[in-house]
C-alpha cells in the first residue's frame, strides 16, 4: 500500500533522522503497519517493539480537548460561538469565542516571564495577563493557550481537571484501554535526553503541561499505536460515531470552521486535501506523531516516532514530514 510513501517513512530511520518509526495505513478495511528502528539511543540503545506508549504531545489536542468540547456542542452545553468571558469571567477580551481558540484564530500573544520556572497556579494566572494582538480573527496562529483555555472551560462545566474529563468522556467510552496521562515509565518509549530533566520517559515533556499537570488540555496524553487506529477508525466509521454524538459534529470537522471559512483550520484540526479536493483533518505533535484522516476516501495515516531523541530541535524531520504528507495525499487515489 503507498510503495513511495513507505519508503519515505523507512528513509526517516535509515538517513538516521529518527530511532524508529511505528506507522498504520488505513484504507477502508485494510490494514499496513509496521514497525522498525530503535526507541532509544542514548544513554543506551534499545530496540523499538510494539505496544509502548508515545508522548503524543499536541495530539492530545484533537483526540481529547477538541472531543470534549464537541461533546459538549452536541448536548447543548456550549456554542461555538459562545464568548470564552461566558465561562471564565476574568479572561482578557470580550470578543475572544470557543470558535477563536478551536481554530488558533484567537490572536492571543504576549509574553510571560520566567514561564518554565513558574508552578501550576503562577502559570495560569500568568494566562490572564496575556491579550489578543493584530491577528485576531483573520490569521491562524498555532498556539497552545488556546487549547488551555478550553481545557479550563471544560473544567469549568464538570467541575473537575480537564485531563480527568478527556479519560471519562473520551478514552473510557471508546475503550483507548492503552491510553492515559499517567503511564508506566516501562511502557513509554522515552523522548529527550536532557542536561535538566534526564531522560523523559513517561512524564510529558511539554514545559507547560510538565507544570500544569491534570489541568493541561493542550499535551499530556500517552497513546498506543492501537488506540490511535481506533480513534481513526471511530472517526470513520458513521454508526460508531452516532452511539457519541446525536448531531453529524464529526461532519463538521471536515470544513473550514475558521470565522472568515477561508484559513484552513476546522474545530482543532488542520486541514489539507487529497487529489480530488475533499478535506482531510491533520495534526502533528511536537515529539514527532502524526495523523491524517480522509472520511471520504475512508483512508488515515498515523504516524508515531520519538523525533527529538535524543536531542531537540531536529529540523530535518518537519521538512521530511512535509514531504511524506505531500506524497501520501498524491499517492493514496493512484
């Protein structure tokens, strides 16, 4: 299935830019996947085997916060055009929407000082002192506050931590038995190597979601390559889906969601376009996961390498990721 785009992955190991690689191609029933390389190198090298958990980074964004709050649209419990100052009174801007901080059109910026060294109540009062600049509404500026804040609307409604939410609402009822935000360093494979931290290995290695912890709705999930194949197929398969949600919500991930419906971003996700021009939804994490899904085509490609063992930034990897979504979106319908 896709021989240049398998190949492509299996070039990310053997041109050395990734330990290892585990991948899944999705085409209808089908099923391609292998997995090859290493999960770490340093301080020792060990063998990549099936089954361990991956800090997914911001793919927690999709598959947990941008769900819960689908969840919540589809029970009447919010609106995407809800003002975020309808649930947290002390937010910054008025004008600022769900629909702002789903799409990264929110314009939030700022800076705060001192941000890796603060606890997780400095943090998110820190959050407040930040205001919306010149690219409000009508750029997409990828950010992780916006997903915070939606982790702390969400917080809001159950009365509970975000990450405690994404598990209830979303992991347990789609039975993601192999995903959690507290997973056995065992059953991890580790990320940077670090002169501050060590080795990462189990522990999210997102600064913010390191301090923030349970109230993190932007990164903190470790997932199985299984469980993500789930996800994917849930978000396939239209009589899975109607046992979530009442209303076509899945639907409406395949539009631009963006206030101008022109900057390519729906509800959480990225979009890109396979040959025929219908819209895929993709995300990637910054640890080096991956994922786009095609509900027309009934086809998804996930990707999970560790890319920043065992040093950050390794570049090479983003223009390779770059190529391999290029030519997987060409090759697929060939």
């Amino acid at each position: 299935m896709n021989e240049r785009t398998t190949k492509l992955l299996h070039e990310l190991v053997s041109d050395g830019i990734v330990p290892g690689v585990s991948y899944t191609m999705l085409h209808n029933e089908e099923e391609q996947k292998e997995i090859f390389g290493n999960r770490q190198l340093e301080p020792v090298v060990k063998k990549l085997i099936p089954e361990l958990k991956y800090d997914v980074a911001s793919l927690t964004k999709v598959v947990g916060t941008t769900t819960v709050i689908l969840k919540l649209v589809d029970e009447g419990r919010l609106a995407f055009d809800d003002k975020v100052i309808k649930y947290l009174p002390g937010f910054f801007d008025a004008r600022v929407t769900i629909r702002h901080l789903l799409t990264h059109t929110s314009g939030i910026t700022g800076y705060i000082k001192n941000r890796n060294e603060l606890n997780a109540k400095q943090l998110l009062e820190a959050l407040y002192t930040l205001h919306v600049g010149p690219t409000f509404e009508n750029e997409v500026v990828y950010t992780d506050i916006g997903m915070i804040f939606l982790g702390l609307i969400i917080e809001k409604l159950y009365a509970k931590p975000v990450q405690r939410v994404i598990t209830e609402i979303v992991l347990e009822p789609l039975k993601l038995e192999n995903s959690t935000f507290t997973p056995l360093q065992s059953e991890c494979v580790p990320t940077e190597l670090t002169k501050k931290r060590g080795l990462i290995q189990g522990i999210v290695h997102d600064p913010k979601a390191n301090i923030l912890r349970e109230h993190c709705g932007s990164a903190g999930l470790f997932m199985s390559m299984e469980d993500l194949v789930k996800f994917s197929r849930w978000l396939l398969s239209e009589g899975s889906r109607k046992k979530f949600f009442k209303t076509d919500m899945v639907n409406k991930l395949f539009k631009d969601q963006t206030p101008t419906h022109n900057l390519g971003r729906t509800y959480g996700w990225d979009l890109r376009y396979n040959q025929s021009n219908d819209p895929c939804i993709y995300h990637t994490g910054y640890t080096g996961t991956f994922i786009l899904i095609d509900k027309k085509k009934q086809d998804a490609l996930i990707v999970l390498t560790n890319r920043i063992h065992p040093h950050a930034p390794n570049n090479e990897f983003l223009l390779r990721r770059d190529q391999i979504i290029t030519e997987y979106l060409s090759e697929k319908e060939i």
